[in-house]
C-alpha cells in the first residue's frame, strides 16, 4: 500500500507515462467536520489515487485547449470514474467504459474530454529549463512518505514540440522547492518581523503596538467576536487550568501555577478586567503551512490553503525570556481558501515574499505579509465556523505550570453542534475550551498491550498515514488523550512484542511520529518546542532552513534504522507546487493528516 502510493508522485508519473503509453461554492471548513475528531474516511469517499495523467490537444496550445484527458489508477485503487477538475474550473468526469474518447473498456485507462491551460504548462517547463541553467546542481523532485524522504527523480523540461495536436503530453508535478526562501516564505523569526513595533508588543519593555494586527490581543479580540469581550473570553480560557477538567471521559488535571505565574502577574483594568494591552505574550514565529491543506480542500481531492500559524511565547517581564521554564501558544488559523484558483493566488501571494528584491523584514515585506494575514485571523473571515473564526485550535506546550515534566494541550470553540466526548465537560459555546489531542492517546497507554492491538489492527492504515486515533478503541474506553506530556526529551511511543506487528517496528515509529508528544520529543530528537521561546527553531527544522537539500538525521531508538527527514523541503516543494501549476496537478495531492 506505501509504495503503491508513493508511486503517484512526479517522478513515477514521468516514468509511468514513458513506459506505458499514459502520462497520466469552495469547500468551506464546516462545522461539523472541524469539532468531529479526525477520523479516516471510508475509501469510497475519498479521491482514488493516481498513477498519471495525459492530456492530448486537439488544438494548438492556449490557455484553454480543448482535447482528451486520460489516466491509470494507482495500483490497488478502484473506481468508476476519476473526477477532476479543468483549467477551466468545470469539474469532468474521466470514465473506462469505451465511450467519449475512452477508446476500451475495461482497459484501466479512463478518458474523458476536458480543457488544459496548456500555456501554462509551456511556461512551466520554459521555468524548469530556467532554473536548470542558473543552478550548479541537479533540478530534483523529491517524493516523501510521512515526512521522510525515499526517492528523488530528475526534473527535466518536456521537449517543446510535444506540444502539438494530437501528441500525449504527460501532466505530472513539477515543483521546484529552491525557489523559496524558508526564513521569508515558510518559517518567520526574523527581529524586524515578530518585534515590529506598529504591528507587535513587547511585554518586557512595554513597547509596540498592544493593539497591533500581530498581537495577542488582536488575535483574541477577532476570535472573540461577539461571543464575549476579549478579557473575559481570554480570562475564561486561561483560568480551565486552575481546575480539574474532564475530556473523553478521564481528568484532564488542574495547574494552580497558573494563577502564581501568569493571571496574578497580569496587569488589570480599574474594572477588574484583564488588560489586554498589557498582555505576557510576545510574538516569536509566522508560520505558513500551506502543506497542510493537501488533499483537503474543494472538490475530488484539490489542495485546501492548509494553516496560518502564529507562535507567542509567555514572557517574564524580570528575565524576560524562559529558556527552560517556557509557555509557548500557538494560534492555528484555517485559512478559508479552498477552490484551487483561490489557494494558487493564496500560494503565490507567500512565495513572492521569497523575491530576492523584498528584503526580510522591510516595510514593503511587512505590508505584504500584513495583508496575507488579515485575510485569516480578521472576524467573519469564516462564517461556517464558531464565532465566524477561522481559527481551527489553540495548542500550548509549556513546562512553566507543569515543571519538571513539558505538557501540551489543545483548546476549540466549542458548538452545541460538537460532540461534546472531544472537550471537557465545562465547555461553553463560543469560548475556547480543552479538546481532545489529535493522534495521540490518553498517556497511560504508551507501552501497553493495548497499544500492541492497536497498531496490529490498525496497520495498513498506520504504515500509509492514514490512520486516526479514536475516542474509544474497541472495548477501551476513553482511549483518544487531552494532555500529553513529555517527561523526557527522549520520549517515544511503543509497545511490547512489536515482532507480533506486521512490519513492527516502522508502524510503531510512525504511530509514534504523528503523535503530539512523540512529534516532539524522541522521533525528531526535539527538546520538547520546534519554535521556542525565543523563537529558535529545533534541529528537525533548522535543518532545511539555509537549504532545503539538508538532511536532518534521527536514529530510531528502537530498532535503529536511520531516516533523513527533510520537512522544510516538503513544505517548498507544497509552496512551488501550489504557486506554480496547473489546477490539474493538485489532483496528485495525497491528504494528510500531520497534527504538527
């Protein structure tokens, strides 16, 4: 199942065509899918993966040619038909059944007439040849699985008179992950960023703009909206710490650290109300994580703009930074753009902050990002959604209320319309409140039986990233976890007679991987924050941040293998990708499901 699907990528696309005769309103966020746990959709549901795609004119190349689209089916997959859609934006139907150019059926090869920007595509490869002339190095494609790294396949421009009437042109991606500048496009530490001083506040100097559009209180306010004023819907929030909460049906514990360390610290209006342009929280990252939305926004498996991530970091205002003693928040914002057009300006609009011209940090850099992130975290930027919020959750990973042992947790808007089992008890409509952690079970099971069943039964599913981790797993109950903790920097996810697993050892550390804590701690060999409090970046993605082609090698503490991951470059490639190509090749985009 993992090699059928990393077959459909760039490179297996341009061999498979080679060698077969093939080269192969927007779907809002609603309610109802954002409070329902992850869970993995019945196959019928899902877009059938390909193997390639091809496209024959039956017209000279425009931006709108009209001609005949075919495509094989991965191996394994089955389907009637394979839906698409055009450059054109209509959807299409490509069908094995010998009838509207599908020449038999039966065949394994679906047809179906369509419109390709072949323009575009002509561009595309006048941009590969480009960037091959200017670099020293070979032009790559690399294909991941779970984050890994597994093969890297030559890019090469298509000869330009295959575009002609009547010749199979294969369509397959054809990103080009150099063209982006990590630090400006994808990961945003830079000083003249985070501590603008019209958009940020600093809370040890009590300089900046408290009401800044990068600050905590605006974030807050915005997501606030009508439900509340903004210092009681953040005072609501912080204090579900000073009590014991009960998500999925087991205690989520109290911290009355919270009230010493940051709510009796926190300077107060004469009304009694928190004062929010005196907030602890400092900005330290802008995150994009276009990367995200693979596979899951608009119709028949199209990209969706993934998230717009903001990173704040507790501040003291005595030391002012808390290396070892830190609260990080981080706002996940859903950006409300899925059709493919609207996430190819979306993409477009972050890589063109990677123009060598637009200098990091500069007041144009500023401006452009500023409008990029209005668009997400304004009020009613998503009406599906709680408080017409865009965001999709809050996450916290501190040790500050916690010590000696780091801690995570994960807070929602809560809806009547929820299943109430994913947050705790005391939730109220409207207000953040703790939610159950995606992937990633109630600690006590870690080293357990049970975890051994459940990576046995769920395995296929497991070794290909698809799986979830449901609220009850057969008959335990309250199996899905609300605060997983990390008690050591080499913390992981196992089992006991992992040889009794199929392929064992690799589902563990994937199970592992995509947990909160294992993600973390131990797999990555992360200190417990990959943006910490000071806005340094763990080694997992440091990595790739000068350049893309660097490895980050972990050693597995289990079985030992050792794997090479190259997260920023997935993240580039995603960017380019989306950035640069048809609206066809977003077809090729496997869902995933990263709670990271």
């Amino acid at each position: 199942m993992t090699k059928r699907r990393l077959g459909t990528l760039a490179g297996t696309l341009l061999v498979g065509w080679l060698t077969s005769g093939c080269g192969a309103e927007p779907a809002q966020e609603q309610l109802a899918a954002q409070e329902q746990p992850l869970a993995e959709a019945p196959a019928a549901q899902r877009a059938p993966v390909l193997e390639n795609l091809e496209f024959i004119p039956s017209e000279m190349p425009s931006a709108a040619t009209p001609g005949l689209l075919r495509a094989r089916l991965a191996e394994g997959e089955k389907a009637t038909q394979i839906l698409l859609t055009g450059d054109d934006g209509k959807e299409l139907a490509l069908s094995d059944d010998g009838l509207n150019g599908d020449e038999k059926a039966g065949d394994g090869l679906f047809s179906g007439p369509g419109i390709v920007n072949l323009d575009e595509h002509l561009k595309t490869q006048e941009r590969i040849a480009t960037f091959q002339k200017e670099s020293t190095e070979p032009l790559t494609v690399a294909t991941f699985a779970d984050r890994e790294l597994v093969r890297e396949t030559a890019l090469v421009p298509l000869p330009s008179d295959i575009f002609a009437p009547g010749r199979p042109i294969p369509i397959f991606p054809s990103p080009i992950s150099r063209a982006v500048v990590p630090n400006k496009s994808l990961i945003i530490t830079h000083p003249s960023v985070v501590g603008d001083p019209t958009r940020t506040y600093d809370p040890c100097t009590n300089t900046g703009n408290p009401s800044g559009v990068w600050t905590f209180k605006h974030l807050m306010t915005e997501m606030a909206n009508t439900a509340a004023p903004a210092p009681a819907f953040t005072e609501r929030w912080l204090r579900q710490w000073l009590t014991t909460q009960t998500v999925n049906g087991r205690p989520v514990p109290a911290r009355s650290a919270m009230a010493t360390q940051i709510l009796n610290a926190w300077p107060r209006l004469s009304t009694g109300e928190l004062d929010l342009n005196r907030t602890p929280f400092k900005l330290v990252a802008i995150v994009n994580r276009l990367d995200l939305g693979r596979g899951n926004g608009g119709p028949y498996g199209t990209s969706g703009a993934g998230e717009l991530r903001f990173v704040f970091s507790v501040m003291n205002s005595t030391t002012c930074v808390r290396p070892y003693n830190g609260f990080l928040v981080i706002f996940e914002y859903g950006v409300p753009q899925n059709q493919c057009l609207q996430v190819k300006s979306w993409a477009q609009a972050w890589l063109g902050l990677s123009n060598p011209l637009l200098a990091l940090g500069s007041a144009a850099y500023n401006t452009q990002l500023q409008n990029l992130t209005q668009q997400v975290v304004m009020r009613n930027m998503a009406p599906g959604k709680p408080n017409g919020s865009a965001i999709n959750q809050v996450r916290t990973n501190e040790i500050m209320l916690t010590t000696p042992w780091w801690e995570m947790r994960e807070f929602r808007l809560f809806s009547t319309a929820a299943n109430p089992r994913n947050f705790t008890t005391s939730a109220a409509p409207g207000h953040l409140s703790e939610h159950i952690t995606v992937r990633t079970p109630f600690d006590q099971f870690n080293n357990t039986t049970t975890l051994t069943s459940f990576l046995t039964t769920n395995n296929t599913a497991i070794l290909n990233g698809t799986h979830d981790v449901p609220l009850d797993y057969g008959a335990t109950l309250n199996f899905l976890g609300a605060f997983p903790q990390m008690p050591t920097a080499s913390f992981i996810w196992n089992a006991p007679s992992l040889s009794t697993v199929p392929n064992g050892f690799n589902a563990r550390h994937k199970f592992s991987l995509n947990t909160c804590n294992g993600c973390h701690a131990g797999e990555t060999r992360t200190n417990f924050t990959h943006v910490g409090a000071t806005g340094g970046l763990s080694p997992f993605l440091a990595a790739g941040m000068t350049n893309v082609n660097n490895p980050y090698t972990v050693t597995d503490p289990v079985s030992g293998q050792v794997r090479s991951f190259f997260e920023m470059r997935e993240r580039a490639q995603h960017l380019d990708s989306a950035a640069n190509q048809s609206c066809l090749i977003r077809r090729f985009d496997l869902p995933v499901a990263f709670a990271h």
